[in-house]
C-alpha cells in the first residue's frame, strides 16, 4: 500500500484526483467506482473544473455507486443516488444511463444485489475505486466483521455511522438502519483503490487500517491485500501512524 501525506491539506483531494483523471485519460470509457461522504467531495470539485476546463471528459466513463440506504425513495435528497446525481454525475458530465446505484429499493434486494455485482463484470470489472473511510474503520458501509471476500449485499448500519450520517438527516432516528453495499470482495476486485481522509476524527481509524493488523473489525484494513491501493490522508488523518517516518510518502508533487 502506498501511503501519502501531502505537505498542503488541500492536496489531498488534488493528488487523488490526478490517480482518477490518469485512468480516464488513458481509458475514456473508464468504470468509475463512485464513493459518497464529505472525504471524495473534493476530488469531484477538481473532476469537475477540470471537466468545465476541457482538460477531461467523463462523457464515455461509467459509474458504480458503492453503496445505498434501504427504506428511503430514490429522490430523498440524501439517497445515494441523489446524493451521485447532484454531486457527480452532473457536474462531470456523466451519461446518466451509465451510472448503477444499488437499488435499496428492491423487493427482491438479495436479487438486485447479486445483479449488481454482475453489471461491475459485465461493465469489465471496476478501473479506479474511490474511497472514504468510516470514523470506525468502515468503507462503503461495510461494518465491522464484514467478510474480506463479501459480495454486494443487504448490511446493517452501525450506530456509530447512523450517528455520524445524522448531519444528513433530520436526527439519527431519521438514518435509515439497513443498507446495500458492495461487499469487501467486490471492491478488492477493483483494479486501483485510492482511499482519502481528512481530519483528526479519522486518525485511528486511518492507522488501524494501514498499519494493521488485517482484520475484518478493520473493514479498510482489507486494502493491505491489494496490489494497487493508495491511501491519501492529510497530516491530521495521518497523526496516529507509528511508522510514517519512513514508511509514507510527503508528497510535494503530483502522484504518479
Ligand atoms: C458513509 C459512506 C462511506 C464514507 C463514510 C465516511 O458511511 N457510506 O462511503 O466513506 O460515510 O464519510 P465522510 O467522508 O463524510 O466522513
């Protein structure tokens, strides 16, 4: 895993968003995987003037959203499918009929979740996955104990997340309790994972993950097992490493 710990917090978002924008420059019709949260908010900001900019194009691309709430409408303002609409698929100019959300609406969700997996290898598998993490040590919404080979599939929300999710609604009662995520399996297919943090909150759950041990109460900890993961935090996310001296890059330049 490649660690790197800009100088400048704001290059967090910048040097992930340069991972995304060299697979889609190099392969227009790139299969995104679409992580929601405040933490990849800033790598669509920058995808997105870099859109406006002409600099590149996601008019090719597909989307795969990581994961959905279930029990709340598609256009609640805080499904994840609103949430991709607003934030990404407009602003980057995304052909909407090329963006997949997995359908917490289902009625049958175990169907709908093994039928998303097959459109991630129908589409050809994911070319660059991005990802948030949980103050837990979360991705997606794969909580603590998920299984390090699990499948898209029906999960349910830790209170840690539906508290940490309630600025999004009207108050925790309102987070919807059940979810469908891809499971760790799914996303360790992934061809690239590129994993961002920002802020004190996530620095145990950021040092966890990195510097073990792998272990599925440590759901981001799965991505020591990937070949080809870059875990981009600023120095507040970055505080509780016990080896960043010599194990992380600070980077000052763009990452290749
Ligand atoms: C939610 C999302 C995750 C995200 C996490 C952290 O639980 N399902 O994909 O990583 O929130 O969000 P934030 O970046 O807002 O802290």
């Amino acid at each position: 895993m490649e660690v790197v710990i800009p100088k400048n917090p704001a290059d967090v978002g910048r040097l992930a968003t340069d991972k995304v924008a060299s697979v889609v420059r190099a392969r227009p019709k790139a299969v995104i995987g679409l992580a929601t949260g405040s933490s990849p908010a800033f790598i669509y900001a920058e995808l997105a003037r870099r859109v406006r900019d002409g600099e590149i194009s996601f008019a090719e691309a597909s989307g795969f959203a990581l994961d959905e709430y279930v029990g709340i409408p598609f256009e609640h303002p805080q499904s994840y499918a609103s949430v991709i609409s607003r934030e990404v698929v407009e602003p980057l100019g995304f052909e909407p009929a090329r963006i997949w959300i997995p359908d917490g609406r289902a009625d049958d969700i175990d169907k709908a979740a093994t039928e998303y997996d097959e459109g991630i290898a129908a589409a050809g598998g994911i070319d660059v996955q991005i990802l948030g993490i949980g103050a837990n040590g979360h991705i997606g919404f794969n909580e603590s104990t998920s299984s390090f080979s699990s499948r898209t599939r029906v999960n349910t929300l830790a209170p840690r997340t539906r508290e940490d999710n309630a600025r999004f609604f009207v108050d925790t009662s309102q987070v919807p309790i059940h979810c469908i995520v891809q499971g760790l399996g799914t996303i360790l297919e992934a061809r690239q994972l590129v994993l961002v943090a920002q802020g004190s909150a996530k620095a145990e759950a950021i040092a966890r993950a990195v510097e073990g041990p792998v272990s599925s109460m440590v759901p981001a900890s799965a991505l020591q097992l990937h070949p080809h993961a870059i875990v981009i935090v600023d120095e507040a996310a970055g505080s509780q490493f016990l080896l960043a001296d010599y194990c992380c890059t600070f980077a000052n330049k763009p990452v290749r």
